[in-house]
C-alpha cells in the first residue's frame, strides 16, 4: 500500500457510508465569437469558437464506467515523491487530479475538485484507518457532506465533525493498462501489461511525463480547481 493506497493498480474511492464514489465528469462546453479583421478588404467580423472546459470532480453511485477509476501516483520529480490520486478519465488535453485548496487557518470545509496533474503544487495525499487526507493536515480528512436533494459535496473537513469520513479502495482493472510507476531508474508496469497502453500517461522521463500530461503546454489544465454538487 502506497502512503494507504493500493500500489499499481487502479480503484475506485468509495465512501462506506453513502456507498458513493468519487468520479470525474465532463466541465461542458464553452462557445464564443473572436472579433476578425481583413486587412486585404478592411471587412470585419466574428470568427465563431468553441472549446472544452476542464473535468470536474463529481459524487455519485458506481456505474462501472473508467470516469470513476483512480490510481495513487508515487513517480518522483527531482527527487520529490508525488503522492497524487490520479483520475483515469484522460481527456484530449489533460489527466486531472484530485485537489484542495489551502488549508492553513481555515476552520470551514473546504471543497474538493480536480486540477490538471503534472502543475505544481498538487495535493499529496495519505490513507490510514479508513479515512485520508491532504498532505500533513492528519486532522483535515476528505468527507461527504449533504449538498440537498439526496445528494452530495466532497470536501476536506475536521476529523469527527460530520459523517461519512470513512473511505474504502475498492482495486478494478481497466483492459490493457497498467499505472505507471518509476523506479531504480525505469519504468516498470504490472506484469503481463503492455507499457505502451497507458493511454499517454507514461512517458520516457519525468520531465517528458510532466509535458505529456500537460499535453505539451506548460500549466495546462491547471485553472480553478472544479468541483460539481451532486
């Protein structure tokens, strides 16, 4: 177990007393028009555009789908150990992760969304007991709070102040792919599994992985962390 999270392999984060997961959604899209000049003609105009907006991160029952799949990241970088819950829902542009934002001096929950993995400062995560929990804020632990409506909110909040804080790993296989995970050196996958089948996630370095995961652009998918009551 990595930090409390199953080692290479892939599973669902299910809250044991909602029977909930936590899973990634599709962010809509965002349509728009960009002002146009002709130099040749002097007309002007509006060429019409359109673009996809990040994941969020969502709370709903397992329906089975990679939307709901997580990995536990423990690639170092410059000698520093990730230790980053990983969404396997990869998108055209980017692979998200779960994130929080600050915690220090904050007494209220604070919600939980995703952010594009491979930008700095991503939340590390541990799992100990059943519960998890933020880099060192041991007393801070992620937690399904009612959003209305039968429905529910992930946040970070105090230990023992709400309900459902306690978390199961529930280990599922996606055909073909393998986690990956950097060690003595190389790249090593789980037996049997084909390292190219990793749907981009796995690349020759750690410099080269942060640029493919951030789809060659430097701070892709690194925006507002997105987060969606349900």
């Amino acid at each position: 177990m990595g930090h409390g999270f199953p080692t290479a392999k892939f599973f669902r984060i299910i809250n044991a007393d909602t029977e909930k997961c936590l899973a990634a959604a599709h962010g809509g899209t965002t349509h728009g028009a960009q002002k146009a000049h002709d130099r040749l003609t002097g007309e002007e105009g509006f060429i019409p555009y359109s673009h996809t907006n990040d994941q969020v991160l969502t709370v709903r029952k397992p329906k089975g789908d990679r939307a709901e799949v997580w990995f536990f990241c423990e690639l170092e970088s410059h000698g520093e150990a990730w230790w980053h819950l990983v969404n396997a829902n990869k998108d055209n542009r980017s692979t998200f992760a779960l994130h929080v934002g600050a915690l220090g001096g904050v007494s209220q929950p604070v919600g939980l969304g995703l952010y594009g993995w491979g930008n700095p400062g991503q939340t590390q995560w541990t799992a100990r007991e059943g519960m998890f929990w933020p880099g060192p804020h041991e007393n801070k632990v992620a937690t399904l709070l009612p959003s209305g409506n039968g429905g529910h909110w992930a946040v970070v909040a105090e230990r023992g102040s709400a309900p459902n804080q306690t978390w199961r790993f529930e280990e599922t296989d996606l055909p073909g792919e393998a986690v990956p995970t950097y060690k003595k050196g190389i790249y090593a996958t789980r037996e049997g599994r084909d390292p190219a089948k990793v749907r981009g996630l796995l690349a020759t370095k750690p410099s080269a992985l942060r640029s493919a995961l951030s789809g060659g652009r430097p701070g892709h998918g690194g925006g507002a962390v997105s987060a969606r009551r349900t």
